[in-house]
C-alpha cells in the first residue's frame, strides 16, 4: 500500500470519528449516530465520485472503506471518554484527512481530463461535503461556514499541489509538501485565532 | 406484474402519504408539501441509483411512479381527516414499503456487482434515505437517527434476505420472510416500547 | 453565443447573487458566503445532470460557469448596499434565470428521450434545487415552501414550452414566450399579492 493509500484510509478514519462525535453531542441513539459517522467520512468522496460520473462511487467498490468506517465508529463510542482527552491527535488526523482528500479530489479530477482550477474545487468538496452534510443533518449551520481556517487551508495546500505538480516536482515530495502545508497553516490559524471576515449585513 | 414490483409500488405510494402528512405539519403551501411527499417517496431509491451509477434513475424512465406518487399526495391532501384515522394501514404499508425498498435496493447492488454487506448498505440507503431528507428539509433531525426500530428492522430484514438467498431458498419466499421480519420486529418495538440505546456525552 | 446560452449565464449570476445575498444575513464567512452563492448557482443543474446521468456535470466542463460564478460571489461582497437597492432588476434577472433554467432542464431530458411530464420535473428541478439546497443549508425551510408563486410560474411556464414545442412553434419563440410568461405571473402574484394555499392540520 502506497503512503497516499493509507493516509487516505486514516483520514477517512479520522473523519468518522469527528462525525460520531458531533452525533453524540445531539442525543441520537445508535444508528443515528452511525449513519452520521458513515456519512461524515464518506459524503465529500461520495459528492466528488457522482460528479465526475465515477460511479459505483469507491466505497461501495472497495469494502476495505466499509470496514474501516465501521470499526471507527464503534471505537469511539466505547472510548470516547479517551479520545476526547486525545484533542491533538485527532486534531492532527483530521487535517491529515483533508490534505489528503484535497489531493485525492485533484488528481481524480485531473484523471477525467478536468482543468486545473475546477479540480481543485474538486479537491475541496472531497475535503469539506463531509462536514457540510454532517452537520446539515444535525440541524446546524455548518461549521466551516462561520469558524476556523478550515477551507482556506484546502486551497492554499491544493494550490501548492498544483503548482508544484506543474513544475513536475517528485509526487510524494508533492504530497508532503502539500500535507505539511496545510498542517502548519491550521496550526497557525489556532495559535494566533485567525479566521476569515465575517460577512454580515452589519457592514452596511 | 410481480408480487415485487406490485410492493414496490404500494411501498413508494406510502412513502409519498408519510412525507405528504409530515408536510402538513410545517406550515407549507401546496407546491412545498407536494414537494416533500415526491422527496420522501423517491429519495431513497435516487441516491442509491446515483451511487451505483443507475441512471437515470428508476422514477424518471418509468413513469408510473410519478403518476401514483402525484395521485397519493392529491389523495392525502383531500382525504387528510379520514387518513390520519387509518394509523394502523398506513403503519402496515409504510412497513411494507421499507421491507419491499430494502429488498430491491440489495437486488440491484448484487445486480452491479456489489459485495453482500456493501448490498445491504444499499438496501438500508433506499430504504431510509428518503424520510431522512423530509426530515432535513423540514428542518428537524431525521426521525430515525433518535426514535423508532426502523433501520434496525430493516438491517435484520435484509440479513434474513441475504442468508435466505446464500442457501438458495426459493426468491418469493425469502422476500415474504424479509417483509414479515420486518413488520414483526417493527410491531414488537411498539408493543414493548424498544429502542437503541441512546448516545450522549452524559454517558462519562 | 446563442440567446438561449446568454439567457443561461445570465440566470447563473443572478442565482448566485441571490445565493450571496441570503448567505449575508446568516453571519457566514467569505468561505460559508462563496459556499453557498456556488451552491444556489449549480445546485439545481448538478441535482438534474445526476438524475439523467449527464456526467462529468455541466458546470464542471464549461469553465464559464466557474469564473461567471466566483465573479458574481465577489461583485456581490463588494457591492452589497448597491445590490439591495437594485431589487427590481435582481428580480428580473432571477425570474429570467428561472425560466431559462426550466427550458434548459426541459430541454435536456427530452433529449436523453425522457417523455414530457417527467422533462418539465427535470425542468422544475433545474429551477428550483439551487434554492432549495441554498435555504436548507441555512438552517431555514426553504422559502419556496411557503412563500410566493415560484415553482409555481416554473410549472405553468414548462406548460407553454412543452405545447409551443408540440406544435412546432419556432424555438426562439417558445423560449421567449416561456420566460415572459413566468415574468408576467410572477409580477402579478406580487401585485395581487397572490400565493398557494397553506397546507397544515387547521384544515381539520
């Protein structure tokens, strides 16, 4: 299994468990909460694989993902005392997972003969519809609409992608490269509160 | 016609009644319960013939179903009284309904293809996926994600679906079973008053 | 560039202003906003290039749509004050954009040789999903729901389409007749103050 393999495999580990956490945050019983972790990790693929016209979408092709997802969830629902006291793990698992959805969005993209930019709108919905279907089906407004560099950080690491992909730079110092970056700008994000301007009708 | 395929269609005009009566109760105007019943009946069919690549979808080549659907809509809002009144047919149908849906959605799955828990997964998604967007159309968290045995039943249904298939059991009688688990487990959950266990932080 | 296509970029960006301009009165972020202006403005074409199997989704090959759209996001943001005094010539463009959306939608299906009744759903879905999806992610039921003649014109105005077509009335002609006539119903259920019947349990 290449280093792009599994890191998708832990991001998409990582995903399921942000989304059985979300859920238990919202008095649902054992399948709703299931179903929110299966679709937190799945849906941003899922989106990406149905508008490229890549169909049947991966999961559903590869169990490997069902599995994983599966196992994911009932893990957190037995520790979930612990892992909410291992806040920078999955903090660190997380933005691994986007990196690499980011990146797994482009090249499928690029692969169906898709230009530059729209693959990396591409990369980001593969990154991000998790979250916005998550918590759509919770009845809230999503998060990454109004807090954190979340989205922002996908763009900037798909740009670096991009770029250094264009400059035919080696694709795992790519993938690195593009991981790294998206770390580090989350990191900064937290570290020194940043977040995008709000857009209100207050700036009347 | 087949017993299925007649099941298919009474199971799809009960999904329309359910969204239609849930409509209803949110204060819409015609065009938007109309809307909300058409989703609840086809939701969970489309997504499934979306993620197995099944297009166009199955409603929009046969347009039966959009003739029955429209009709039990035009039926509910004019007999609404006298509906509500029939708690325990429209119980019995939507059971049936979900039990017909679970069953064809695995049937396609294995017809694509697909592996036997990755088939059940699509027999659960045609079933469920549908009240799940009325719900989060409606503005409410999905029903089935905090009340009910409802994918539970089915999740039991279609296991005695596929294992009745593994032995090759004769194809009218495993899908006479799979519905009848269904209603019998549904009608155990009401008598005893069962649910999931309940997910919440309050369990630390 | 034909009258039809200049219609359909036109209809794009005013759908994504709208889009925009509901996403200001959320407390959203420049990503929440860009969002959901991006979301109203494919949201209804991708739903119905899906159903028919259209893939790679239109918006995803014509670059146009991309950069019209973005372009939209930000004149938006920029402008907003002068925007909101300009309510008579959004609603123009919104109303051409749904009339225009509806032939396209019309259009499409009855060339993937889906039959009339069905193609005027794919033409009201073209119209009106963006919308719904729009609203939905807002945390609001969607204003069509409940409020205006809408879906409404789309209806009446596929109507017009479809028989004009059926007896072979020059194409340019039944595009614009279709728009006026749901421009002209619009204005008039604005002016008569005219709406659909609500649809709740007090009719008990």
């Amino acid at each position: 299994m290449d280093l792009l393999s599994f890191a998708d495999y832990a991001g998409t580990c990582a995903f399921a468990i942000s989304g059985t956490i979300s859920a238990t945050q919202k008095k649902l019983d054992l399948f709703g909460a299931t179903f929110i972790g299966f679709v937190t990790a799945i849906g941003g693929g899922t989106i990406r694989d149905l508008m490229l016209g890549n169909t049947p979408v991966t999961w559903i092709l590869d169990s490997k993902y069902f599995i994983l997802i599966l196992a994911s969830i009932l893990f957190t629902l037995v520790f979930y005392k612990y892992i909410l006291k291992l806040k920078q793990t999955l903090f660190l698992f997380d933005t691994i997972g986007i990196g690499v959805f980011t990146i797994i969005g482009i090249e499928k993209a690029l692969f169906f003969g898709i230009n530059a930019p729209i693959s990396m709108v591409m990369g980001l919905s593969s990154a991000v519809i998790g979250g916005v279907i998550r918590d759509t089906l919770c009845n809230d407004v999503p998060l990454i609409f109004h807090k954190e560099i979340y989205a922002t950080a996908c763009i900037i690491g798909g740009s670096v992608y991009l770029v250094l992909q264009h400059f035919n730079v080696e694709t795992h110092f790519s993938q690195i490269a593009t991981i790294s970056s998206i770390i580090i700008i989350r990191l900064l994000a937290i570290k020194y509160n940043l977040s995008l301007p709000k857009i209100t009708n207050a700036q009347e």
